[in-house]
C-alpha cells in the first residue's frame, strides 16, 4: 500500500512540475510528516514558501487544498444581488481565485507567500477542476484576477472595498488572542453591504459532538448577520459560514 501510494503521488508530482517548469525532488520517507505541519511562524513568508513547496514535493497539488472548495451557490448568490469583486484572502496554491475570474467576477488573490502565487498562477484549471467548483454555466466573460503578495493583516495591500471577502481555514490557523487581529484586518477591507466568506474546516470533529467554526463565532459574538444566499439578503454587513469535516 505504502508503494502504490508513493507511485500514485510521483506521478501527480510529474503532472504538477510539467506544468510549472520548476523541479523539487519527491521525497520518499513515508514515515517523515512533518511536511504536513502548518509553519510555527504564521507570519514568516518565507516559513509560508518552504510549506509549500513541500507539500509539491510531496505530490500534493492545488486539487488537493481546494477538495472541499464548491462555489455554485456563492456564484448564484452574487450573479443574483449585482455583486462583482472579491478578495480571496489567504489564498495559498488555491485555484478559486482563477476559476472565480473565469465566471465573471474582479478577484484579488492575496498572500503574503511569493512561491504560493507563482504555483497558482502557473495552473489552468481544466474541466475536471471546474466541475469541482461550479457548473460550466456559470463562465462568462470578463473577469479580471490579479495576484499580490502581501499579509493579509497589512489593510493598506488590497484595502478594497470589496463586496465579498472569501478566507477559507485561514484564519482558523492564529491563536484566539490573534483571531480578532485577523478577522478585524478583513473586515476592514469588506464594503458596507459586503459578504465574509468564512470557512472553517473541523478535522476532529465526530458526532455527536457540534461541528466547530472559530470565526463563525467571532461573527455571531460581533453581531453579524448570518446569510447563505437563499433568501434575501439583510441590510448591511453578512457572513456567510462554510464548515466541513474528514
């Protein structure tokens, strides 16, 4: 089992460097895992590269980070209320900030990870790709993406206003005493009308425990509205929460 996956991740690894031009060496030491490990320094770009580049040497693409990514009802909502730009927070090797760009909408990819942008930049989705985020009725044309390296905690990269800020187990990742710092920073860039797209992945959750969504409750502490897109839209300010388990 510990071969067929090993060969399973070089050939991803082959398909990922194919298309970047860039090579790191795959490594083979199954038993080593500290690749997976967030940096300690959640403010160091360059702690922010090596995480990334580790996680390509080791086969894992952007398919994988964007796995629980499904925008169609986020499309729909802003198709529906007029909604254009968009600040993809923290975005990593993601790719929704392209495909958001394909069906239409100004996006900003914002991370303060220099390799990170130049892996996503590289990737074109391809049909299998988009699928996974929305319906190919939802391209149109004249989105604009523009990528910027910057802390997102930095309001004067990016300042907006946006209509709608996506973070996505981003923000999740800083300490409680540091969440407010960061919620406070997107904030800050969200138009009076605006969207935060918060998602908050609970790796440990089992039930019957409560799935847990840090910055769903800095929201609802705060008194934000809560929206999903089915209904009207509340006056002012909303967030939209997004949580998944596994």
């Amino acid at each position: 089992m510990a071969s067929m996956f090993l060969n399973v991740r070089r050939s991803v690894r082959n398909w990922v460097f194919d298309r970047i031009g860039d090579a790191v060496a795959i490594v083979d030491d199954d038993d080593e895992l500290r690749w997976l490990d967030l940096p300690k320094d959640l403010v160091d770009p360059s702690g922010w590269d090596q995480y990334w580049n580790d996680q390509i040497s080791h086969g894992y693409g952007p398919w994988i980070f964007d796995m629980f990514c499904n925008d169609r009802s986020l499309i729909k909502a802003m198709s529906e209320h007029g909604i254009k730009r968009i600040l993809c927070a923290g975005t990593g090797i993601s790719l929704e900030p392209r495909v958001l760009a394909a069906a239409g909408f100004d996006v900003v990819a914002l991370d303060f990870s220099p390799r990170a942008l130049e892996i996503a930049r590289a990737f074109r989705p391809d049909d299998t790709i988009l699928r996974g985020f929305f319906d190919r009725s939802s391209l149109r044309p004249g989105g604009h993406l523009e990528y910027v390296v910057g802390d997102i905690l930095d309001t004067a990269k990016s300042p907006g206003p946006f209509d709608v800020i996506i973070e996505r187990r981003t923000a999740q990742n800083y300490q409680e005493q540091e969440l407010d710092r960061v919620m406070n920073a997107l904030v800050t860039r969200l138009s009076p009308q605006g969207v935060l797209f918060t998602h908050c992945h609970d790796g440990s959750w089992s039930p019957p425990a409560k799935r847990r969504h840090v910055t769903g409750d800095w929201c609802r502490a705060h008194g934000w509205p809560l929206w999903n897109g089915k209904e009207a839209k509340p006056d002012g300010r909303v967030a939209w929460l997004v949580t998944t388990t596994g």
